[in-house]
C-alpha cells in the first residue's frame, strides 16, 4: 500500500479547518485514512499547525511520503529540517 501524508478538510462550509492524516494514495480527500497525526488551523492569527513529531517521523521512515503542501507545513513545525527525504515523481 503507498501511503502518503496529507491534508483531510473537516469543518463546516467557509470554516475550513484540515487535520493531517496517513492515507492510502488511492483513498479520496476526506475518505478513509490510516493514522491522524496533527492538525492545521489556517484560519488563526497566526495559523495553528500541531504534529506528532514522533509519529511523523516514523511514517517517513515507513515509506510515507508527503504532499508538497504537508512538507511545508512538517518544515515550519520543525519535524522536517533541511535534509527532508526527496519528492518521489509520480508516474
């Protein structure tokens, strides 16, 4: 199973508010996940971004790659530092 990290929008309409998941890459956006590991408020001043480090890095090292958009929010929660595991193109 490719799994891959990111974001599952929950919350109502004009509310958006995005919890940040491990999912099969096939799954749909808001469809089945495998493992919550944070949650991102873009709607806060500033935004709230809240990871399981812990968690994160051992779904990274499994093989679990993130969206370009969950990368850049593990690089401003520090779980991501500047030698980040390489974008894998997809085919």
């Amino acid at each position: 199973m490719a799994t891959r990290i990111r974001l599952r929008r929950v919350g109502r309409k004009g509310q958006a508010y995005f919890r940040i998941v491990v999912a099969d890459s096939k799954s749909p956006r808001d469809g089945r996940f495998v493992a919550a590991i944070g949650h991102y408020n873009p709607r806060a001043n500033p935004a709230v971004i809240a990871v399981n480090a812990e968690q994160a890095r051992a779904w990274l090292e499994k093989g679990a790659m993130p969206t370009d958009t969950v990368r850049s929010l593990l690089k401003k929660a520090g779980v991501l530092g500047k030698s980040a595991p390489p974008a894998k193109p997809t085919a």
